[in-house]
C-alpha cells in the first residue's frame, strides 16, 4: 500500500505537483499517463524516496524498486552477470556470515550450539531466498532481455547505453521488490525482449507503476490508469483504450458541469450588481452574495486533445519497382575484432510502389544495417537498384548529430525546407513536441530527444516518394505517435520502418520483413496477422517457402506494382497450382529425371501454391476463431470443411516440396 498525502513539488519555480493525494493497493498494475511535462517521472522519483517534496506526507511499507529513463550508474570493472548478481546482496552477506561461522565452528572454545542454531536461521533464509538458483535465475532473466551467453563475461563498460539500461532492468527485477517503478521500460527493447517482459511482469506478485508511451504494451500490462493532470491524479479502472473513451465521458461531463456553473455565477453576479443599491431587494443581494462566498468553484476541465494532423508533401510517383536486391551478403571486418556476418546469402528482395514495410527482429540481427541497405549507404556483396523516380529520404537516430548548433528550431527546419509557409513549419513542428516558444530554442539547448525529434522533422518536410525510418518513434509521446501514424496511412509513397512499437507497426504496415539469422523473411499482412500466424504456428511454413520470392511471383509483383484484386489472386493462385500439377505429371513425376534446372523450377512452383496455400489457412483459422460463425451451424460446417481441405492439401504440398528439395541437395 502507497499513500500520498498533499504532495507539493516545485522545480525551478514552476509548480510540478499540487496537493497531490494518491492511494495505491498491492497488487495493482499501473499505467502512469500524462502530458509531457505533467510531472510522471517527477512523481515516480518521489514514491521510489530519490525526490524530496515541498509538502506532504508519504507513507509506504515494503521496498521500492526504481528504473529511470537514464543509465544509472554502474561499477566499472564488472562483468554484465557480476553486475545483474549484485541484486542479490542479501544473499551474499548471509553467505558470508555462513562462511564465519563455518570458521568459527572449527575453534576449540566456540559455542558450537549457539553457532548451529544460527546457521540454521542463515540456511533457512537462503532457501527462501532461492541462494541456489541465484546465478541461473540472472541468467534466464538476462536471456530474456536479449543477451547471449557471451554477453555474460562482457564488461559493462563496453555495453551501448540501452544495453546498460537492460542490465539495470534485470537487477530490479531479480531485487523482487514490493513495489516496481518504471519509467519508460520498454525504449530500448526490442520486441521479442518486450514480449518477454510482459509475461514476466504478468506473474510479478507485487505492485507495478509504469509510465510509457508504447500504448500496446500499456494495453496488454496495465489494470488501471493514473492519469496526472494539473499536479492531480484521477483514476481510471482499466486499461489505456479504455481510459481513452472514459475520459472523454468524464471531460464532457466536467465541460458541461462547469460552463452551468459559470451561467449560474454571471447570472448572481448581474443580478448583484443590478440591484446593489435597491433597498427593496438587498435580501436578496445579500443571499447570492453569501451563495457565491460558499460556492465551491469548480476547475476549467482538461482541454480536448489537440488534433493536430500533418500531412507530407506529395511527391511525384515512382515507378512500379521502387527498390531491389540482389542475393547479398554483408560482413563487417576490423584488424582488431574478428569478421562479423550479418547478412548471408540474403535476398533478393523487392519492393513495389505503396508498400509500407515494418523490419522486425531481435536487437543486433541487422535491422538498421539493412535500412542503411536500402538507402544506398552501405556497401554490399550484392547489387541494389533503384527503380524509376525513385526520391528516397532516411531517418536515422545520429543525424541527430548533424544539427547545425548555433539555429533555432524553426531556422534548422527552414533550411531544410523547400519554399514552405512558416505557417505550415510550425504546425510540423508542433506536432512533434515543439510548440510555443520552443521554436526559437538554439538547437545547442536541446536535449538528445529533442534533437532527434527536430531531425526527424527535418526528414518528412520536403517531397519524397520512398522513406526509410529508423526507430522514428523512439522520443515522440502516444499523441505525436498518433499524429506520425495518421500522416503516414495518409502518404502516397513507399516506407520502410524499422520500431519496436507494436501498436505503430500494426497502424501503418501491410508487409512484415523479419531480420534474423542472417536472413530476412517477408510476410505480406498487418503486424497483428504476423503475430497470430506465428502464435498458431503457421508462420514457421510461411516464412521458409517466402524467404526468398520465387522468380515468377518477382515478375508478377514487378507488373503489378499494387495491391491485387481477390480475383486476380484466385487467378494466380488457380495458374499457379494448374503449373504445378501438369508439371508433375508431365513425364517429370520422379525427381531423378529431371534436370536441375527443371527441379528448380518445380519448387518454384511448389513454394508459391504453399504460400497461396498458408494465406487460405490463415483466412479459414481467422473464421474458426471468429465466435459469430458458429452463430449459423451453415456458415460452421463450411468453415469447418474449408479449414480441413486446405489443411489435407498442405501436407500434400509440404510432402512434394520436400521431395523435390532434397532431389536439389
């Protein structure tokens, strides 16, 4: 149980936290939501002890367990598990002490059962504290967050800031504190480390406050909304959608509440000054004066969100075929270090006009080396092309880094700009964070989110009809992500993003490329279809018969350069199993005879009815696990029957692509 009791803060002169009275019960889990600025890791800082207040009382019991936003400090000299190991310093002090006495045991004038009774309490207390499994539980939580065991023996000193922060993650959670304090968690996780962390928190017996800006990680964590407002917090029983629609209600409410009250004192006080002087009617005067000294004034309700919307320039169209690869390789070497393979006979890949393409993977697998691949500014073992008109912007984290210091925000954008009201500039600007006077901040004075946030701008300002996007969403909060996904459904262009944010892949993309294992795999569907294909495991075959495309689906997509109809996609698929049964039956149906190249053809043809195939299945389980069809028992069999057909004619498929895949080694 945590109290808050009037709570004051005040930093640099400005007011953070106004009588701020908050209770939390054990066990919650906690969504902290509030406008940047609003105070989320002010408040955080002084439930977690590290931020003395102005006013107010807090009271807690049990122990607190914080993750800032930075890199805490750590000891230089130990290794990633010495230090992930140092969350179990109770547990080596009473190894210690069990050590002494062991010692102590050995002396000719030692109490030997004063000495056992003691060391019995140590045992007892090892056990519960699970001593013997200490070095095995760091590991499995480490693995969780993304490293591997050679990642075990590194020196923290040579870890990236986000791998740090990850270690500093895993000591908080092997501590099994009473209470979990985190701020923004999941910045520099990838999304299987996400995936993990979910699960792990979901079984986390204490209480969790966490303040985030990834909504679908806020959807599937959290209980209960705290929303700070005004240095006030209000509650909300659920999760963040829900908070959404309930505060609405709440603000309509609140806006309709207040502007009666506002009627009823305008109305007191004409009829005040009206007849201040009346004798006939000072009773009455009298009576709204005191009515008005008692009345308690109700506080304007929280503003609407503002509806920013943006909008990129149009740029003139590409050509059908915006971008390929060929077969390529990619291997990082250093006089120093030994050869690091990253890409490895990957490819080839395309990519046609209007696709909007999310890179996935875990975090080191090579998503932004292939970002870089596509822009151009990576050299290969391969070919790149560009298509016709293709107009190609990138965003990456350091050109952060590139800023001319001495600008101002607006200037640094302008210079950017090609001929653009600063009407519009400002309204770019405002939607990511920079509003007011924030425009006229010398770039030297902004932080390294902000100057990430003003390159980001720089990016989307002039025409272009191919963007890449590396982790554009990293220092945006959910309503700047909001207005970044509004303007991209929006973009007539092609896009590559690369992001760990769920809820923003599911809302602009329509491929998946998966980056791993020195391979990409293409999966053409939403994020949310990705993740249900893989949770059904039916992803597994989908991504081994799509890795590379086959040379008559390439041809296909090249002429096509859209979307296709349902018709056309019957056509294809019907052509396509049509070629493959006569190839099979036209004297070729024994592997051996054929030559290579007309086995190679074969699987071609074998790979692309699976895939037709796998996208049937998808459909046929999506309706199984629809419950309205089971509403019609019609609609039930059909679905029923559709599923175990193309289930029957898979295995079928699998079983000839097998034969002819191991005719081809």
């Amino acid at each position: 149980m945590i109290q808050l009791q009037n709570i004051a803060v005040t930093l640099g002169g400005n007011p953070i936290l106004e009588g701020l009275t908050w209770t939390v019960g054990n066990g919650k889990r906690i969504g902290l939501i509030g406008p940047n600025g609003a105070g989320k890791t002010t408040l955080l800082r002084v439930i977690g002890g590290y931020l003395e207040t102005d006013g107010g009382e807090i009271a807690h019991s049990g122990s607190v367990g914080y993750l800032a936003q930075d890199v805490q400090e750590m000891s230089s000299g130990r290794s990633v598990i010495e230090e992930t190991l140092t969350a179990f310093e109770a547990i080596e002090a009473l190894q210690e002490r069990e050590e002494e006495l062991t010692r102590a045991l050995e002396t000719p004038e030692a109490d030997q059962e004063k000495i056992l009774l003691e060391l019995d309490l140590i045992h007892e207390r090892l056990a519960v504290q699970g001593a013997h499994s200490a070095q095995a539980r760091a590991e499995a939580v480490l693995e969780g967050l993304g490293f591997v065991s050679d990642d075990l023996d590194r020196p923290i000193d040579t870890l990236s800031g986000g791998y740090r922060m990850r270690v500093a993650l895993a000591r908080i959670l092997l501590q099994n504190p009473d209470v979990l304090l985190l701020d923004e968690p999941t910045n520099h996780l990838d999304i299987l480390s996400i995936d993990w962390l979910e699960k792990y928190l979901k079984n986390y017996a204490g209480t969790v406050i966490l303040v985030s800006h990834d909504r679908y990680f806020l959807n599937r964590m959290i209980d209960t909304v705290a929303h700070l407002y005004r240095g006030r917090v209000t509650e909300y029983a659920g999760n963040y959608d829900y908070f959404l629609v309930e505060r609405e209600k709440r603000r309509v409410l609140e806006q309709a509440a207040y502007e009666n009250q506002q009627r009823e004192i305008q109305q007191a006080q004409r009829f005040i000054e009206r007849f201040r002087y009346k004798a006939s009617k000072a009773r009455q005067v009298q009576s709204r004066i005191k009515h008005l000294d008692k009345l308690e004034h109700l506080p304007p309700p929280e503003s609407p969100d503002a509806q920013i919307r943006i909008r990129f320039p149009s740029p003139n169209p590409s050509g059908r075929t915006v971008l390929s690869l060929t077969t390529f390789s990619k291997v990082y070497t250093s006089a120093d270090t030994p050869a690091v393979c990253v890409f490895n006979q990957a490819g080839p890949l395309q990519i046609s006009r209007g696709q909007k393409i999310a890179l996935i993977g875990k975090n080191g697998a090579g998503k932004s080396t292939l970002a870089r691949i596509l822009f151009g500014s990576e050299a290969i073992e391969g070919e790149r092309k560009e298509g016709h008109n293709v107009n190609v912007r990138f965003f990456a984290q350091h050109q952060a880094d590139a800023l001319t210091e001495s600008d101002t925000v607006l200037e640094s954008l302008n210079r950017e700009a090609v001929g653009r009201e600063e009407v519009h500039l400002r309204t770019l600007l405002g939607a990511f964070l920079f509003t007011g006077d924030d425009v006229f901040k010398p770039v030297s004075a902004l932080s390294g989110g902000e100057k990430s946030r003003l390159a980001l701008a720089r990016t989307l300002v002039n025409p272009a009809n191919f963007l890449i996007l590396d982790e554009p969403t990293n220092h945006l909060d959910i309503q700047s992500i909001k207005v970044l996904i509004e303007a991209l459904r929006q973009y007539d262009g092609t896009f590559v993003v690369v992001s760990h944010d769920r809820h923003f892949l599911d809302h602009v993309a329509n491929v998946i490329w998966h980056v791993g294992n020195q391979k990409v795999r293409t999966y053409e569907g939403t994020y949310s279809e990705y993740q249900w294909a893989l949770d059904h495991g039916s992803l597994k075959q989908v991504g081994r018969v799509r890795q590379t495309p086959s040379k008559s689906t390439a041809k296909t997509r090249s002429r096509s350069g859209g979307p296709k109809t349902k018709e056309e996609k019957r056509r294809e698929a019907e052509a396509r199993n049509r070629a493959y049964r006569e190839a099979k039956t036209n004297g070729h149906s024994k592997p051996d005879k054929l030559t290579p190249h007309q086995r190679k053809q074969l699987c071609d043809q074998a790979e692309a009815a699976i895939a037709e195939a796998e996208a049937r299945k998808l459909v046929a389980e999506k309706a199984l696990a629809d419950p309205d069809t089971y509403s019609d028992p019609v609609r039930s069999q059909e679905a029923t029957s559709a599923h175990a057909t193309i289930k029957k004619e898979l295995d079928e498929l699998y079983a000839n692509w097998e034969t002819l895949i191991e005719s081809l080694q």
